[in-house]
C-alpha cells in the first residue's frame, strides 16, 4: 500500500478532532523561542501547527495525507488561526516544500513503509534559516493502539543525529528528543 493510502485511511478511521495541544516537546522547545516562520513535517491533524499559529508563527504545515491535512485545516479554522497556516501536501520520499523557515518540527515522522526518512530530515536541516532551529522527535516505544509492527523499534535520538551526517557548517540549531515512551498498556494521550 502507498504511504499516502496507507495514512489516509488511518485518519478517515480516527476521530476528525483534535486534543489542541502540541506534543510536550515541542510546546517545551519552541515556547520560548520569538515567532516568525514554522515548517511542521507530517502534522497530522494540526495539533503542533495550530498550536503553533496560535503562539504567533507563520506556519507551513506538511503531510503526505490529504486526508489529514483536511482535517487539519478544519481544526486551524475552528481555532480561529487559518490564516497563519498554510497546509502543503508532499510525499517527503519525493518532494520538500521550497523556503527556508526560523523553525522546522519533525515530531513523530515516522511510517511503516520504507522510505528514504534520514534523507528528508537532512532536506529539513536544510530548510532552516540561519539562526534558526529544527527539532526532530521520536517516538519512544511503540503505543498499545499504533498502527507500528509490534516488533517496531524507532530510532534513538542519537541514531537520527548521525544518521542525518549534518555539516560542520549548518549555520543552525538542531535539538533532537525521543519521548519517554508508554507504559505497558496505558491509552490516552502520549507521554513527553
Ligand atoms: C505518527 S504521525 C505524527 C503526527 C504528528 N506530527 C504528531 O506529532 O502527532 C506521522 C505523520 O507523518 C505523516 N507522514 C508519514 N510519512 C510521510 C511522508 N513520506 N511524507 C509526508 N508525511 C508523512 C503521516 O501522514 C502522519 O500524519
């Protein structure tokens, strides 16, 4: 199955809401930082990206489901924040969005499929302008309800780092974090 059926059908199967609240991370990362242009990588229903509209940034939002980005538009303008959002559809195996921004956030850009993931997170690094900042987060273990392979094991955070062979020269920050991860069993809401 092509990822961007692959995730379609996983949000047409899921609630269209959405909780509001940016991963922990993320909140954490970019809360103190000025707002002025934000890339989101794989957004999913918009919590970060509107989260982030919400705190003053421009934000361009990204993700290979058009299913998603639907559902992530109705919840920008349900939060009164369309006009800080622009959403982009890309297969991040293929296709980037052009600029360059002052944030870019790959949180939970993970995929069953395998696709070339450490090559655009190196297009990400890219993406950011002098200055400014990308922030990668993993998944720490694999949630009861996900869509993962039992036997999944995502990348630390270190791993990523080198997997991305980043240039001595990338006139950048680049903060990467893996979440603690779910206790056995529990449902709800991720943890940090
Ligand atoms: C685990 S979800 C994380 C969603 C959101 N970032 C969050 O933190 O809740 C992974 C997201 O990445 C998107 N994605 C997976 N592979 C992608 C690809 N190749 N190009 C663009 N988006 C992709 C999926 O559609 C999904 O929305």
């Amino acid at each position: 199955m092509n990822t961007e059926t692959f995730w379609n059908d996983i949000y047409r199967q899921g609630s269209p809401t959405t909780s509001g609240r940016p991963g922990l991370i993320v909140a954490q990362f970019a809360g103190p930082l000025a707002s002025r242009t934000a890339l989101e990588l794989g957004c999913g229903k918009g919590d970060g990206a509107v989260w982030l509209a919400r705190q003053g940034w421009a934000v361009t939002a990204v993700d290979v489901s058009t299913v998603a980005l639907s559902l992530a538009a109705g919840n920008a303008e349900a939060a009164g924040v369309a006009e800080r959002v622009r959403f982009e559809a890309h297969d991040l195996a293929t296709s980037f969005p052009a600029g360059t921004f002052d944030l870019v956030v790959a949180s939970f850009l993970h995929s069953p499929q395998d696709w070339p993931r450490a090559e655009a997170l190196i297009r990400a690094a890219g993406a950011v302008a002098r200055g400014g900042h990308l922030l990668v987060v993993e998944h720490g273990s694999r949630a009861p309800w996900s869509w993962s392979a039992e036997d999944t094991r995502f990348p630390t955070a270190e791993e990523t780092v080198e997997a991305m062979r980043l240039p001595l020269t990338l006139g950048a920050s680049v903060a990467c974090a893996r979440s603690r991860g779910w206790p056995r069993g529990r449902m709800g809401n991720p943890p940090p």
